[in-house]
C-alpha cells in the first residue's frame, strides 16, 4: 500500500519547478553605468512597435525618436514595465484553484482479534472555491494588473513629458547662451567707449557706472544661461535613460507647435477617463467594491469536501467528509459594515478627484493661454520693434550721427528681445505640455496618447 502511494508522490514532486538562484549586487549594477551612445537601430525598433507609419532617417531627434529611445534605455520605465508584468502574472494565478490537502495515517493493533493488526489510511481536504469569494479574489487581482498596466502607460506619457520639456530647454538655453556670448563684448566695447566719452566730458561717471553695472549683470546672466543649458541636457539625458556624453552633438529638433483655442467637450471628457489621479480613484473605488463583495460573501460557510480510503485490518472502507467553515460570530456585520464604508469613502474621493480634475484642466489652459499671448506679443510686436531700432542705430552709426556707445544699447536691445522671444518659446512649450499632461492628450501626435502601453494586459482569461 505504502509503495503504491510513493510512487506518484515522487512524480509529481519531479514535475515541480525549482528555485534558481539570481544573484544581483549593487555595485555590479553600478559598474554597467548608463550608455554613453544611443543606438539608432535599436531606435528605430522601439518606433515600429508603437509608430509603425514613422519613417525615421535616425539623424532628426524629436520628442518622437527620443521617446523611443526613452523605451529602450530609461530604466525606470523597465522597472515599471516589470511591476506591469508581475501584477499581471499574479492576475492569472488569483484564477488558479487552491489544492487538497492528503493526510496519510497509519494505525497498529496489538493483540488484535482481527487477521491484521494494522490499518492504513489516507484522507483528503478540498476546499470548493466557488461562489462570491473566486469571483472577489480574480476580480481584485484583476483590477491591480489593470492598474499596474496603467501605471506603466502613465510612466511612458512622464518621459515622453520630460523629453519634450528638456528639448525645448535645451534649444532656449542654447540659444539664449549664444545670444548673451553676443552681448557681453558689445556691453564691453560699450564701457569702453563711455570711458573714451567720460575723458572727452561727452559723458558722466554715472552713465559709466550704470553701463559697467549692466555688464556686470549680463555677464551673470551669461554664466546662468551657461549652467541652464547644461542642466538641460542633464535633464533630457535623464529622461532617455543614458549618459550625458550620449546626447552630445545630437539634432534636436522641436515638433510644431499647434495652437490651442480652445478644449472641446470631447476632450473634457476623455480626460476624466484617462487621467492617472482619476484612474487612481477609480481604481480604489472598484477594489472597495471587491471588497464588500468578499465580505459578503464571508458571512457563509466555506465548504470542503474530504473523499479518502482506509484498509482496516482486511477491510476496505471509503469514507466521505463534508466540513463547513462557519462565520464570526455576528456572521460578518462588522466586516460587512466596516467594507461599506470603505466603499462610501472611495465614492467621495472619486468625486473630489473628479472636481479637482476639472480646476487642474482649466488652470493647465489659461497657464498656456498666458504663455502663449506673451509669446505672440514678443514674436509679434516687441522683437520686430527692437530689431527695427538696432537697424536704424546700424544706419545712423554708418552717417556718423550716433556714437557707439548709444548704438551698442540698440544692438543689446534687439539681442535682449531674442533672448525675451527664447525663453517665451520654451515657457510656451512647457505651458502645452502641462496642458496636455492635465487632458492626456497629445496635440502634436494624438497617437501618442494611447499608442504606447502594456499590451500584455488585455491576455488575462475571462470568467
């Protein structure tokens, strides 16, 4: 009997699986180091799998490609890819039945009046996973994979954010650094020049002493817009996942910008959908509904059943047990109760997030709505005019009817409306993107939107 029973006990403990050991030190991750060069095929393989129509030449860097090589190397994205892929792995084993338990029992009878003194036994334990309790446990798990998902898909939309934000930075504070390496020998030769009128007595000290001021200033300024421009690329190197030497002498091109009027309802609408505090929300709700629902179901009896055998002493016997599993003792009110209000708490923070939302959208459009009437106004009206006056002061210096020193402020003004015109871009660019962060929606590219997510989300089995 005993070796009838052995021999598929060794066999299913040969089917099992077996632990293998994954080692992983910090400093050997420390010693790979983040990739000092961006692979361009491996790229373009990212963009196949969420932009198949793109053709990309692999020279153009926009918020595109970078956000595909942002898929290939950030890893913070990997790690929450990762967390996708387990939420999602611990889904499909929450629909996996729970197994018996086998009680083995031997018995020996001395003196037994019996042909056999002993008795061997072998009882079972199943637990029948049925009803609301199965349903509340894969629906739960189900719910945590969908929101894992989600959260890597939210991930994706941050860095494809970041990137976006970092290019336009990158772009301003380069421009803004070459602009002010302008100014600062004009404000030079500007001192300069005060110094020869100050000797003639065509000018005052105080004239001198507010132009060497302004040098002062601008040259502060310059050592400003130097260190901005480095953290820009730190920035955007961060968001991609590589070294900052990866991102060296790389085109960075910014998408065109299209004007927002105005935010139909449509989009409201979305946005209350996709949104990840809202998502969030919605995701607490659902679980407090799982929730109440197991604790409802608490308040019947688990049922097991137990199907065994037993040789005793020549005699075989097949017995049957039925176990019920009873409740607490108030059949779980208080569980019920207490899951009530969990449910009733997540239904007002789903409505608070909701009127949050809203506030945050219509902020997010007069942020961007300000951003861009400055934009327009320096683009339009205060550059022009400033570039007019440094074209008069290069006329009127060619005539001899304005000294340098008066022509060099015409020329600073129309390098410092550049500069005004930068870093009014850069505000602009951001100002959108917090827009679209707040609608999760990309103007530019509306297939971005929903493109790139955790397509292994939708494999889980229906029940």
């Amino acid at each position: 009997m005993i070796r009838r029973l052995t021999v598929p006990l060794f066999a299913l403990l040969g089917a099992c699986a077996h632990y293998q050991p994954q080692p992983l030190a910090v400093y050997t991750i420390a010693d790979r180091g983040r990739p000092a060069a961006i692979d361009a095929e491996l790229v373009k393989a990212e963009l196949a799998k969420f932009a198949p129509a793109r053709t990309w030449d692999g020279e153009t860097w926009d918020e595109t490609s970078l956000l595909a090589a942002a898929l290939a190397y950030n890893s913070d994205l990997r790690a929450t890819r990762a967390g996708a892929a387990a939420a999602l792995a611990e889904a499909k084993a929450a629909r996996v039945r729970p197994g018996p338990t086998l009680t083995l029992t031997a018995e020996y009878a001395f003196n037994p009046a019996e042909s056999s003194p002993w008795l061997f036994g072998l009882a079972t334990d199943q637990l029948l996973d049925l009803g609301g309790r199965r349903r509340a446990r894969i629906a739960d798990a189900d719910i945590v994979a969908k929101a894992a998902a989600y959260s890597y898909e939210n991930a994706v939309w941050s860095a494809r954010s970041e990137v976006t934000t970092a290019i336009a930075a990158v772009n301003s504070s380069s421009a803004v650094t070459a602009l002010y390496d302008e100014i600062v020998p004009l404000r030079n030769r500007q001192v300069a020049a005060l110094r020869n009128q100050l000797s003639e007595g065509a000018a005052s000290s105080l004239d001198l002493e507010r132009v060497r001021q302004s040098a002062a200033n601008e040259a502060t300024a310059a050592a400003s817009a130097r260190s901005e421009s480095r953290a820009a690329r730190l920035l955007l190197a961060r968001a991609i996942g590589v070294a900052p030497a990866a991102i060296d002498g790389l085109a960075l091109t910014q998408g065109a910008v299209e004007e927002i009027a105005a935010i139909s309802p449509e989009l409201r609408s979305n946005a209350l959908q996709a949104r990840p505090d809202i998502f969030d929300a919605v995701v607490a709700y659902d679980r407090s509904e799982e929730a109440l629902r197991a604790a409802v179901a608490a308040q019947y009896p688990e049922i097991h059943i137990g199907p065994g055998y037993t040789w005793e002493r020549g005699l075989s016997k097949l017995p049957f047990n039925l176990t019920l599993a009873f409740p607490s003792a108030d059949f779980g009110a208080a569980g019920i109760a207490a899951a009530e209000a969990r449910r009733e708490e997540a239904a007002r923070k789903l409505e608070a997030g909701v009127a949050m939302a809203q506030r945050s959208v219509d902020s997010a459009f007069e942020t961007y709505r300000a951003a861009r009437e400055t934009y327009e106004i320096i683009r339009d009206e205060t550059a022009p005019a400033a570039q007019a006056i440094a074209a008069q002061a290069d006329r009127a210096l060619d005539v001899g009817a304005m000294d340098r020193a008066t022509w060099a402020d015409a020329k600073i003004g129309a390098l410092t409306a550049a500069i005004d015109l930068a870093r009014a871009e850069q505000a602009r660019v951001a100002a959108r993107v917090a827009l679209e962060g707040a609608l999760r929606h990309s103007f530019e590219n509306p297939a971005l939107s929903h493109a790139v997510g955790f397509q292994e989300s939708g494999m889980l089995e229906n029940e």
